[in-house]
C-alpha cells in the first residue's frame, strides 16, 4: 500500500512504538520487535543509548523538532521509520507533532504502559472514573482543577509544577487539605517510590519533580 507524504509517494510508514515507564520489562513484545528490526530509529538520547543497535541509522530527538520532522520525512523515501516515545504514544508524545506533518495513514501506533496508568496500577486503584491532567510544560486551566466530590485525578508533573506546588494550586481550587495524596516517583525502576500522604501534608514531605501524583477526593 502507498501513502502520500507531501505529495510523494512512499510505501513506507512511521511506527510510533510506546516503550513504557522505562523498565523494559513492561515494554511490549511488539515494541521491542519493532525497535530489534528497524533500519531507522528516532527517539531521546537516553532511549537511543539503550536500544539503538549497530547499523541502525539514528536521529535524537531534542528541542528543534523540525528537524526530527525533515530526519523522517527523508528517511522515509527508502526505509520505514520507528520512532520511540515514553510511556503511551497517545498520551502527551511525539504523536501530536508528527499527526500534524504527515498523513495518518502513515503512523502506525504500537501502545506501551503510561507512566499514570502504570501508577494506578501500583496503588491498586481502578482508572476508569479518572481524569488525567499534564503540568509538564503547561498548567491546565482553573476549570479542571477545581474541587468536586469524589474527583479522581492523575498528573504528571516537571520541576516548576511539584509534589509541593501542585498541591497547594489544588487547595486554592477549594481542595479539602485532607484529600488524599500520592506521589509516584521512578516508577518501574528498582528505586521506584510511592509516597501516601495528603494535600496539606505534601509540605511536610521531600519535593519530588517529574513524577506522578495521583489525588482523591
């Protein structure tokens, strides 16, 4: 089957492949194979260090992501292209970028473990009733932060909004002070850490960026 990309024709595609929490155990199998076979292969250079493969042709992914887009749009006249991206493709990734410059019938999705689901798992708590919320490099609107009962939300974090900061934005939302709290750090590696306390209580505890906070109401 061919695709068109910028008006050209390629047979080739662009497999976004989840590689999950980090720990290659909870990568799929089909991931894996994906990453194991490609000719081509795009993705952070911690990702790379670890799974790039001798003869593999590589592009870092960093800050210019207009030259990832160019990287792959040429790599795809001759071979297809896997790009690697944390947790879920379809939760906060590359995904979005390359949707808006190529075709989606060139992206091919092969989903991993986010790094909340994964958390939620670890808590023992059902997801089906959460809503999900990113403070990495933006901070949602008032609206999605404010308080009802029986709320139950998963967020991920950076060094700007904290298991510190992010709490005490909750309880400005009209939080109660005890709603219970979770903080998710490492998850999947061997120093992983869950942290159970409460909104206010946050305070009291080590600030810990880039991780997962899990809060009930």
């Amino acid at each position: 089957m061919e695709y068109k990309i910028d008006g050209e024709a390629s047979a080739h595609k662009i497999i976004v492949a989840g590689i999950g929490p980090g720990n290659p155990d909870y990568m799929l199998p089909a991931a894996l194979s994906a990453i194991r076979s490609a000719k081509v292969l795009v993705g952070g250079s911690r990702v790379l260090a670890d799974y790039a493969g001798e003869g593999q042709r590589t592009m870092t992914i960093k800050r210019d992501i207009v030259a990832v887009m160019d990287f792959i749009r040429g790599e795809l006249m001759h071979d297809d292209v896997v790009v690697m991206v944390s947790g879920d493709p379809g939760y906060f990734s590359l995904l979005d970028a390359l949707r808006r410059d190529f075709l989606p019938e060139t992206i091919s999705v092969i989903p991993g473990i986010s790094s909340i689901q994964f958390a939620f798992a670890r808590l023992a708590l059902p997801w089906h009733d959460a809503e999900f919320l990113s403070f990495h490099g933006r901070r949602p609107e008032d609206e999605r932060l404010k308080y009802f009962e029986g709320r139950k939300i998963g967020m991920l974090t950076d060094r700007k909004y904290t298991s510190r900061t992010i709490p005490e934005l909750l309880m400005n939302m009209g939080w109660p002070a005890e709603s219970r709290l979770f903080i998710a750090s490492r998850l999947s590696y061997p120093d992983e850490k869950i942290v159970s306390t409460t909104l206010s209580g946050a305070a009291d505890v080590p600030e810990t960026s880039e991780c997962v906070l899990v809060v009930t109401g």
